[in-house]
C-alpha cells in the first residue's frame, strides 16, 4: 500500500497521486487528475 506516489515527468514538473489502490496496474499521465486504472489480466507464468 503507499499513501501516494510522486512522478517527476520528462519536462521537470513534478506531481502526486494519492491512495492509489494496491495490487493494480495503473496508467500515469502527465497533467491527469488522477492515475487510470488498467483492466486486470492474471499474471503469466515465467518458464
């Protein structure tokens, strides 16, 4: 779980996203309000 998470963007700004859901993937776009959540695939097994 993290409480948020700060992204420093490729042009310098830096921003937060708060309470993100744990044990999600997340899409992060700079100048989003909020982080987009992907949709759930079930982990691949590694050979």
């Amino acid at each position: 779980r993290a409480d948020r998470v700060t992204v420093t963007w490729p042009s310098g700004k830096q921003q937060v996203f708060t309470n993100p859901a744990a044990g999600r993937s997340w899409r992060l776009r700079e100048g989003a309000a909020a982080p987009e959540a992907l949709p759930w695939s079930p982990r691949r097994e590694e050979r």
